[in-house]
C-alpha cells in the first residue's frame, strides 16, 4: 500500500468514528450543531491561501450562521513515532487559523516521541493513539473534570516506550483520557456522549453458555402447557432484580422495545399487544439484554431494539454481537428444548425424514414440508415462524440453502 493510499485509509477511519460520534444524535452539539468535513481548506493570512485539513469539526451556536469552535484533526499513520517536527508543523497551522476558536488533535497508532509528546503538552493538543483493529472497545461515559496525576506508566504508553495496553490514550492539558467522548467533551466540541452498543467489547458466548442462563433463570414451573407464561417472568424479575416493565408506550422511530439500564426498566412498544408472537418475542429479547449484558450497563445507559431484530433473526451480519446473543437467549428462551425436540422426533418420524434435519431451498416439496412444521412451532409455542426457524437453525434441524427467504415464503402465508 503506498503512502498516500495507507493515510487516506487511516484518515477514513477517524472520520467515520467522528462521524457516530456526532451523527448519534445525543450530542450537545450533534447534527444540528455540527458539521464534519474530510480535506477541507481554511485560509491562513500567512499563505494567502488556505490551509487543508485531514479531517476538520465546525460547531455552531443555535441560529448561528457562522461557526464558534474549529476542531482540527491531524491523522498520522506512520511506520514509526509521531516526530517532534510534525507536531510542531501542525501547531504552526492552528496558529495560522488562530482567528478561529480552534483546537487541534493528532491521532496516530504507533505513538510519539519523547519530543513530540512535549511540545503537545506544552502546546495544549490532544495527543491520541488508537488501535490498529476497527472495533472500538473503549466507549464509555462522560467523567467528571478533574485533574489527575500522572504516572510514569500512563505518559511512557503515550510517548511510546511501553507496549501500547489501551486501545485509546489521549493527554491534554494535563489530563488523560482512555476515549474519544470524554477528550471530546474535555476539550468542548460535545457535552456528552451515549455511544452505540456496537462499540461495546462483548464477550463471546457459545449457545450452551447462553442456555445455562436460561435455565438459571426460569424453571418448568414457568411453562403452562409449554408455553412460556411470561408475565410470571416479569414478576420473578422484579422481585429478584429489581427491574420494571412498561408495556402502555408508544415508542418513536420504529423502536419494539427498550431497555433502560440506569433506570433498570424495560419498555415495549404497545403497538405490539395487536401481534402476540411479536410482542411476546421482543420482551423476551429485552429480557436476554438484561441478563446477559447487564454488566455492560456504566458503557450503555440505553438500548434500542427495531423490526430487524425480529424479521431478519439469520441475518447476523446486521446484528451485533450483542444482538445476536439476545436473539439466542429469547429464542430458547421460548421455545424449551425437552418439548421441541419431542415435537421435531414426532414431526420427522411423520413426515419420514431420515437424515435428522430439514432441508429448505427453492423446491416446493422441501419449502412445503418446512412451512408445515414452522407453523407447528408457530401455533403450539405462540412464536412467529422466523423465532422458529432461528432455533431450529441453530439445532442443527434445519439447512437453509435460500439465502434467509424464509421472508419472501412468508409472504404467502397470512400467519408468516
């Protein structure tokens, strides 16, 4: 990869962190306060020209048709450490843009030097070393300013001396910072952040892991007649956790349900109540969150779950880690697997399948002979027939050779 090309790559990298951060929504300043641009030029008086940026943040005051605050990003991806030279090229700009309210930050991955980490200091910018990986492991919330000491370890992993541990470490005005938001909010470009659950590092868990929560969590006494009794579950949780469910709402923007960590509260959307196996299926995925990620709470005030989460159920790569784990917690969660592998037993041996899975693919035999059983599952479990498919997926009972179309079979059906 050549210099330019290996620069423009990190340099998108940066935007597109800035961009979420800005883009979320629930900055101060947000989209309607912000604008972001990559390569955009500012005129220096020195020049007589303008200077271009790698990556540059306008904030506006409201009403405002010219911005009050300048963010300039510098992004390096050296071979080697940030040079001193660098450093102080850079501050010569912002100096030369110093009509403005401008604050500068350097983001590299390797580090900087000695020198460079310096002048910095002495300069006021925001030195920042990030991760080689895109995933961002390191979000979390705004902190209180106050000054910190700093030790020996924390300044030799920003200049470089030591093995790079965190994934993000900024200095700036005598202060550290492990994240983007709170240099960010430091430095005044954002009031807060609540940043989005794809960022969370997530532990990986298998579908035996997944299962012995769930069945540390409920008994068969929770069942009637296979049937998850779901309000019992609510009233167990909330004397065991301490949790609240709101189910009377209407939430906004397409969103089923909710979770609220801090309040340690679930929201459904009450338009559910109109399809049971939906709304059924949505407080169960909520319920999966709580449990299962409950310990992510100081990196996640809220949680917000729209239609994929249940159309697209086999589609992981529109869902998160986090998705996906809720996904396999409410899918066994309702559909038990004593009763389910009974009913399977029943249904091959019927049906004579004989080589211990369905196959499903664009014959109409097989499509049909699947469909049949779904809307089995479907009617004797009260879930809709994708929650079906998703756990008998991942059973290993069901081969799907359509490309998830299960949606497009559905659409036939007026009980899909």
């Amino acid at each position: 990869m050549n210099t330019t090309k290996k620069g423009d790559t990190f340099e998108n990298k940066i935007y597109s962190i800035l961009c979420d951060l800005l883009a979320n929504g629930d900055f101060f300043v947000g989209g309607k306060n912000s604008k972001i641009f990559k390569k955009k030029g500012y005129y220096s008086k020195e020049r007589a020209s303008d200077i271009i940026t790698d990556i540059s943040i306008e904030t506006y005051m409201p009403g405002a048709d010219n911005f009050s605050l300048l963010t300039i990003i510098e992004c390096k991806n050296l071979n080697h450490k940030v040079p001193v030279d660098d450093i102080e090229e850079f501050d010569s700009k912002l100096r030369q843009l110093g009509e403005h309210n401008t604050k500068g930050m350097v983001f590299t991955k390797l580090g900087f030097q000695k020198g460079a980490y310096s002048v910095g200091k002495s300069k006021k910018l925001g030195l920042c070393v990030v991760e080689d990986k895109n995933k961002l492991n390191w979000i979390n919330y705004r902190k209180e300013k106050s000054k910190v000491n700093i030790s020996s370890s924390i300044v030799s992993r920003i200049v470089g001396e030591a093995k790079i541990e965190s994934n993000f470490c900024a200095y700036n005005c005598n202060k550290t910072f492990e994240n983007i938001p709170d240099l960010l909010i430091d430095i005044g470009v954002i009031d807060y952040y609540k940043h989005k659950a794809k960022y969370v590092e997530v532990k990986f868990l298998t579908e035996t892991e997944i299962s012995t929560y769930v069945s540390n969590l409920i008994n068969e006494s929770y069942y009637s007649n296979n049937i998850l009794d779901l309000n019992k579950l609510c009233k167990q949780l909330e004397e065991s956790h301490n949790i609240s469910f709101e189910f009377d709402e209407h939430l906004n923007d397409s969103i089923l349900g909710k979770i609220n960590y801090s309040e340690n509260k679930i929201h459904i959307d009450n338009h559910l109540k109109e399809n049971n196996t939906k709304w059924r299926f949505t407080l169960a995925h909520e319920i999966g969150h709580f449990i299962l990620h409950k310990k992510y709470s100081c990196q996640l005030s809220e949680m917000y779950d729209k239609e994929i989460t249940v159309n697209d159920l086999c589609d992981q790569s529109q869902n998160t880690r986090m998705e996906i784990q809720a996904n396999l917690f409410a899918s066994q969660l309702l559909l038990p697997i004593k009763p389910l592998l009974l009913l399977t037993n029943q249904y091959f041996t019927k049906e004579r399948i004989y080589k211990g899975y369905l196959y499903l693919d664009h014959q109409g035999i097989n499509q049909y002979t699947v469909m049949k059983f779904l809307t089995q599952l479907q009617e004797y479990f009260h879930v809709s027939k994708s929650v079906a498919k998703y756990r008998l997926i991942g059973l290993s009972l069901l081969k799907d050779d359509t490309d998830n179309s299960l949606r497009n079979i559905m659409r036939k059906s007026p009980n899909g």
